[in-house]
C-alpha cells in the first residue's frame, strides 16, 4: 500500500514539473542576460576574486597585534612590544590593495560585458537555427505539395514518372535538411542554458524573439565611442597605478618600523635615575626597538617592483590598442552587415518569393519543366537563408560593436 502511494506522489510530482515547465514563458534576451549575470559559472568565480582582494585590503589596514613575553629572571619581568605601523609604509600598501581590489572589480565588470555578449551571439546563433529550420520546413512542405501534384499527374498521364521520382528525391533531402535543422536548434538551446548558468538544461528551452527587421538599435551611435572606460582599461590603470604604489612601499621599506616595548618588574623597580622609567616604584619602562638595515637594503624587492611598474604600463599601452583595433574591426563588421540586410529588403527577397510563385504558377499551368520549378524552389530557399544569415550578422555586429565599446545600446 505505501509503495502504491509513493508511485501515485511521484507521478504527481512529475506531471506537476512537466506542466510547470511547460508554462514557462519564453525567455527575451534581456531575461537571459540578466540571468546569465547571476548563474554563470565564470562570473560567481570572478566575484569571488573580488571578496578575495578585498579581504585583502583589509589585511593591508590591519593593526599589528602587540606582543606579550615574560622573562623568569631576577628580577621578574613581563613585557609588551607593539609595531609603531603608521609610517609611509602603511600608506604604500593600502594604496596599493586599494588599487588591486578596483583592478578585480573592473575585472569583474569586464567579464559581465564578456558574458553578456557571449549570450547575445548564442541567442542570436538560435534565432537564426530556429529560422533556418523555418525554411527548410517550408521548403519540405512545398515539395511535399508538388509531389502531391506530380502524382496526380503522372496518374493522369499529364507528366512523366520521371518527374515524381525527382520529386521523391527532392522531398527526401528536405526531410534530411529539415532534420538537420531541428538537431541545430536543440544544440544551441542546450549551449545557451550552459552560457547562462543553468543547472538542467532542456533540448525544449525557448526564446522569444526573431531575426527581424531592426528599428531604432541604437548601434550607430556607438561608432564614435572611443571605448575609454572600457573596464578591462580601467583595471590595467589601476594594476599600473598599484604597481607604482609597491614601488614605492619598497623604497619605503627601508625605513624602520620602530617598535615600542613596555616593560613590568613586579619585584623592584627600575633605576629611578633613568628618565624613561615610570609608575609607583619605578616599576614600569619604557623601550624602542629598530630593525637597522646594514646588511641589506631592499635592492631586489626595488628592482622587481620597477619591473612591475614597467610591466603594467606596457599592459596598459596593449589594452589601449587592442580596444582601438577591436572597435574598428568590428564598426566595419557592422556596417557591412547593415548594407547586406538593406540589400536584402531592398528587394532581392521579394524578387526571390514572386520569382517562385510565378514559376509554380507556369509549372503548374504546363509551361514551366520541373527542373525550372525546382531551381525556383532553391533559388527562393537560398535567398531566405542568406537574409537569415544576414540578419544574424546585423545583430552580432552591432553587439560586438556595443562589447568593443564597452556600451550598450538602446535597449531592445
């Protein structure tokens, strides 16, 4: 009996997650996007780079704690000793865990304008499967009505059997192609839900959204962008800025921190001539204490240091060019894509869909062969497939555009 019931929960709970699932609304890019920034993997590690480096900073602000000895001589003796650390050193190195855990947080920034790009081409790789796949089972469904045609005539006598054998032929590589199709869209379904963070990906998952034509983008603007709060620049100025402020905690190094003692006899006092001995009896005394740098003066942490400077302002130079290079290639990349696609609507699609119908009319009339029909049908699927091509690079364009810059355009 209690199996019987634990097997009706589990249905229960099965067709419960299955109607769940399936009322989930489609997700729009900015709902992907939002929460890949949440859910990615790179992303979560990246911010714990940044708790890292600011647990850092703290460390670098910390106090010395004092230190506590006794001595069991005659007379007794109890001792505390406390780092006086609030020289130019301390200063150095909060500057300089300052600055580093600013480099993480860029970082960090940097990676989200990453990732955010990286779902909005996987988005768009499924927009145009999911296209692809429209057309060829809109290819597949018009061959399937020509055969159904051709069979008619060929019972009829009006058409020859080679005719429905080549339509035979055709519709079976529509099926394959459509097919084809269908494993591509599922694909990129799974490859996007990896992107964004999810835990149990659905071969089902679904967008909202097409490969449509785009209005107010706000993609053109971003071609006089100069991508100079770009934040993996931003992070190499301040790794720049951290490698001088550890320069400068070198050279500083040389200096001793002087170090404070305090010192107790419960038995007798100190010699009551001395002028840093205190308290009732004499029994308290002051001491300090320096580390004397005869032997060694820090040439090596001083020279690496210099060589971290020179280092992380070469890094920074690279960053620089690279962003120039990259909104260059990729406002060229956008506008050739925009001209395609203006092409595109500018007519060659409409000349491709009346070329079709009026071939499949004259086919159909007896004044066009099957060949001409068929060369119509794929000269018809070639054209959609190039536009849905052409739009995919639109948008992937003017995206790369918006991560080359480092902004994003108006939202969709």
């Amino acid at each position: 009996m209690k199996r019987s019931v634990w097997a009706l929960a589990g249905r229960i709970i099965v067709v419960v997650g299955a109607a769940t699932l399936a009322q989930t609304p489609p997700q729009t890019l900015a709902d992907l996007v939002a929460r890949a920034m949440e859910s990615n993997p790179e992303i979560r590690l990246a911010m714990v780079r940044v708790d890292s480096a600011r647990a850092e900073g703290r460390i670098a602000r910390a106090l010395p704690n004092p230190t506590l000895t006794a001595a069991p001589n005659a007379p007794y003796q109890y001792q505390a000793s406390l780092p006086l650390d609030f020289g130019p050193q301390r200063g150095h190195r909060t500057g300089a865990s300052r600055s580093g855990s600013r480099a993480a947080e860029f970082d960090l920034d940097d990676l989200r304008r990453q990732i955010a790009f990286e779902v909005r081409r996987a988005y768009y790789d499924l927009l145009l499967a999911q296209a692809q796949l429209e057309v060829a089972a809109g290819q597949r469904d018009f061959l399937r009505q020509v055969l159904a045609a051709d069979s008619a005539r060929v019972r009829a006598g009006d058409a020859p059997a080679r005719n429905l054998i080549r339509s035979e032929i055709e519709l079976a590589r529509a099926d394959a192609e459509s097919n084809q199709a269908a494993a591509a869209v599922r694909e990129d379904r799974l490859g996007l839900q990896a992107l964004i963070g999810v835990a149990a990906p659905d071969s089902e998952f679904a967008v909202a959204g097409r490969l449509t034509d785009p209005r107010d983008t706000g993609f053109d603007a971003l071609q006089s962008a100069t991508g100079h709060d770009r934040p993996d620049l931003l992070a190499s100025q301040r790794r720049r800025d951290q490698a001088a402020a550890l320069r400068r905690l070198a050279g500083a190094a040389t200096l001793p921190v002087p170090t404070l003692t305090l010192a107790y006899q419960p038995r007798g006092g100190f010699d009551r001539r001395d002028w840093w001995t205190v308290g009732q009896g004499n029994q308290l005394s002051f001491g300090l204490g320096l580390q004397l740098p005869l032997f060694y003066r820090n040439g090596g942490e001083r020279d690496r240091a210099s060589a971290g400077v020179v280092a992380a302002t070469v890094a920074e130079s690279r960053t620089r060019l690279a962003i120039r290079s990259e909104i260059a290639i990729a406002a060229d990349q956008y506008r050739a894509a925009s001209a395609l696609v203006a092409r595109y609507q500018g007519g060659l699609l409409a000349g491709a869909d009346s070329a079709l119908a009026q071939t499949r009319y004259a086919y159909t009339a007896g004044a066009a062969s099957l060949l001409d029909l068929l060369d119509a049908i794929r000269t018809s699927v070639e054209v959609r497939l190039a536009y849905a091509r052409a739009m995919h690079d639109y948008w992937i364009g003017g995206y790369a555009l918006a991560a080359a810059t480092g902004k994003d355009p108006a939202p969709q």
